[in-house]
C-alpha cells in the first residue's frame, strides 16, 4: 500500500495528475520491463534476453490472452499470444521485439541505461522516460498490449489479435522467417501492425508508409602478420588502419554519393510532383541542426534533408576500430583494422545485390600491400505501405479522432527488415503506427520516450480497431 501511494504522489509530481490508477500501473510495468538488459547482440545477456521473453509471456497472460508461450528458435525465443473471439472476424497480428541494442558507450548516458528515469525536456515538458529501449522498441510494443487490456476492460475489442513478440530485431532477426514458416496456421491473419516507427510532431502526426531496406557488412583489412614496433617499421609496411581510412573516404564523391559502381542502377527517379507530396511531412532545418548541436547539415547534393533520410540511399560506417585504443600510449602498427558499414536502400534496390557490388568494389580498390575480408552481417528489402489500404484508412481516422489533426504520409529512414518478408509469407500488408520522435536518441546513449506520446499510441491503438471493424464491414 505504501508503494503503490508513493508510485501515485511521484507521478503526479512528474506527470500531473493521472486520469487513472490503470495508467499508473501500466507505465509502472513499463519502467519493470525497461530494467532487464535484453541485448541480443551480446551472448553473455542471453539469460537476460530469456528473462524479457518471459516477461512478455507473463504481461500477456496477466491480460488473459490465450494460448500464451514463449517458443526457441535457434537463436532467441519468441513469444506468442491470442485472443481471438470469432473466426468469422478479422484478425490482427501485432508485431514487436523485447531484445534491445548494446548501451555503448555506457559512459555518455546521464542515467544507467537499463535503471529508467522519468526527466522532463523541453520537448517531453510532460516527462520521458530515458532507458535502453524506451522507444525502441519495448515501450511502443507494450502499447499494444495496454490497448488490448484497456479494449477489454471496457468489453470493446472488436476482432482477433495475435501476438508475436521476437528477440532477434536488433541483430537482423535470422530465424524468424523460418518461425513464421513453421507456424503458418497459427499465424494466419489480416492486418500486421507494428509500432516500431516514428510519429514526425505531435502537433503535425505523420504515418510511416515507407520504410528503407539495409545491407549491413563488416570488412577487415591485414598487413603484416603481427603488430609492428611503429618505430622499427614505420615507413616500410601498409598500417592497415591508414589503408581502412582511406577506403572508406573513397566510398563517397564530392557531392556525397556512394561511389560503388552500380549502386544507384535501380533507384527510383521521383518526379517534382511526387518530392513535393513527400514534402507534406516536412522537417525544419533549423530545429533539425539544434537538436543535434551541429552547425551544418551534411548529405548528398541536390536533395532536401528529407529527401536525404527517407528516398535516397546511403552508406554510413557504423564502426571502426584497429590497433591500441587503451589508456595511454602504445606504438604499434597494427596487424588488423576492421569497420561496420551499413547501406540504407530504396525500392528496387536488392539488398542482396548491393551486398555483393560492395563487396567486389571494397576489394577490388584495396592495394597490393594488405588483403581485404568482407563479411556479409544481414539485410532486408525496402517496403512501401499502401495508402488505400484499410489498415492505412483506419489508422488515418485513429489519429485525427486522437491528435485533432489528419496525418500525413511519411517515408522513413529506417529499417524493419522483416517487413517485405511478412508480406511474402504470411500475405498481408504491414501497417506502420509509431509514436517516438527523431529526437528520442534510439541507438544512442540517453534514449527516451516520452510519456505523453505512450499513452496517445495507447489511445490511438484503441480507436485504430474500431475504425478498422468498421471498414471491414463496409468491405464485406
């Protein structure tokens, strides 16, 4: 009884006054869920990722969902839940994952990442949480679960769910395809939502109809067959970091495109009429530069930021590292260096394809003097939602019946490499409902989600069933 008053009076200080005792328990089952370091990157959490899998399980039975399990794969288990009322009724597969990125550099995070924190900004002036995995993607998945609690509260969920909650997203999820494959029966449905995205503003909301696709390689270049007294051999061999850094600077031309012959063989060409209807979402520079304290925006020429982050290609490294990196000073000449590169990629473009074009590019332009590995990690197509669409129309009316104000169509910059596949074997469309911001830090040190955008996507989830039943029914 003490905690739960004290629970109560803390988040009236941060929040305000909560409308419901139901609403301070769930965003305090949230903040339990954010302390279990589910990192899938990492072998040595498995049994912290193991923990989070069971953790959903139990959320979902504490809402009487049936048929409840957490399921092994080959890598780590998926958790699987229903309700279903009718088969005569749709039903809807909700999609998401538990498992969460790496917290490097642990030291740039103003609070232990997995010990969540609610901090008022001045963008979340209502309070954010900031914890590993706030918005990507534990708290927007546990969204759908409060929305079909609340549904059913209140005796208003109108069709079937389906749950399928995995612990491989954010290393590529490599056996989930063969799960879906394997249960194909249990998960038949028509409509796959995910909140796994972004909402633009809270003023402005926008709904993700595009998502790019991703290839995402590692590359080791070798010198000498061991590290060198920097001193003694300095001048005589290849330092293989020097050559790394310099292969990389030649994967971009002077207007800051991919230099890899090919690459841009099979990207789209959109007319002005198309960029300006891109445009309906638009982002502010300005804003845009503050939020990430530079002074310069930086991307290929010719193309509006947005354009930049949602329907051009990209190539980024995402790591790099060789040689001594402790404290103080080694001189050596390292015998390894080694990079993560990833590739944003646009539709037609094959992640496969362009896999294998960097891979003969980065080797072909390597010197005589080190030799060049390349290691495919994984990759995923683009995806395009349609607009006319059911799912796409009752998500439109959620959000104007929520916000006040019709959304607008945005592509994103992201990448849900699943996506394509879901449609391919199950034969649905994916609809996209996301409700974090560019400025929740997702990857980075100090990811947050605020409180207010967690219980509007709660709100909006709700009114996303009724909208979607009654276009079912106009339909049939």
């Amino acid at each position: 009884m003490k905690d739960s008053l004290f629970w109560g009076i803390f988040m009236d200080k941060i929040y305000g006054t909560m409308q419901t005792q139901l609403e301070q328990n769930q965003l305090h089952e949230l903040l339990e869920f954010l302390k279990i370091p589910s990192i899938s990157a990492d072998s040595s959490y498995k049994q912290s990722v193991n923990e989070a899998a069971q953790w959903v399980a139990n959320s979902l039975k504490s809402i009487d969902c049936e048929s409840v399990a957490v399921i092994p794969t080959p890598g780590h288990p998926v958790v699987y839940g229903e309700y279903m009322i009718d088969n005569n009724l749709p039903t809807i597969l909700v999609y998401g994952h538990y498992d969460v990125q790496p917290p490097d550099p642990v030291d740039l995070w103003d609070s232990p990442p997995f010990e969540p924190v609610i901090k008022k900004t001045d963008i979340h002036p209502e309070g954010a949480i900031f914890a590993r995995g706030a918005c990507d993607d534990k708290g927007q998945m546990f969204m759908h679960i409060k929305a079909i609690e609340n549904l059913k509260s209140k005796g208003e969920l109108p069709c079937n769910v389906k749950f399928m909650i995995e612990g491989e997203e954010e290393v590529g999820s490599d056996h989930l395809e063969g799960f879906i494959k394997d249960h194909l029966d249990k998960l038949r449905c028509d409509q796959i939502l995910i909140s796994d995205t972004g909402i633009n503003s809270l003023t402005k909301p926008a709904i993700t109809t595009g998502l790019r696709g991703l290839s995402y390689m590692e590359v080791t270049v070798t010198g000498p067959n061991r590290d060198l007294h920097s001193g003694l051999y300095g001048g005589t061999v290849a330092n293989p970091i020097n050559i790394l850094c310099e292969m990389i600077a030649s994967l971009h031309n002077e207007d800051y495109q991919v230099n890899i012959p090919g690459f841009y063989d099979q990207v789209i060409d959109y007319t002005e009429t198309e960029r300006k209807m891109i445009e309906q979402a638009p982002i502010d520079d300005k804003n845009f530069k503050q939020s990430l304290a530079i002074k310069r925006l930086h991307g290929e020429s010719g193309f509006t930021t947005l354009e930049r982050k949602s329907i051009r290609p990209t190539l980024d490294v995402n790591g790099i590292w060789g040689g001594y990196t402790g404290e103080g000073a080694k001189t050596v000449i390292p015998s390894q260096a080694h990079a993560k590169i990833s590739m944003r990629l646009v539709p037609n473009q094959q992640w496969e394809t362009i896999s294998q074009l960097f891979e003969n590019h980065f080797k072909s332009i390597a010197p005589e003097s080190v030799k060049v590995t390349v290691n495919t990690h994984h990759g995923g197509q683009a995806y395009l939602t349609p607009t006319d669409d059911i799912g796409y129309q009752a998500a439109s009316k959620a959000y104007e019946k929520v916000f006040g104000v019709a959304p607008v169509p945005l592509r994103d910059g992201g990448s849900i490499p699943i996506v394509p596949m879901f449609e391919e074997v199950l034969g649905c469309k994916t609809l996209l409902m996301g409700f974090g911001l560019d400025s929740d830090a997702i990857h980075s040190p100090n990811e947050h989600y605020g409180i207010r955008n967690f219980f509007l996507g709660i709100e909006t989830i709700e009114a996303f069933y009724s909208e979607y039943m009654k276009l079912w029914e106009k339909n049939t």
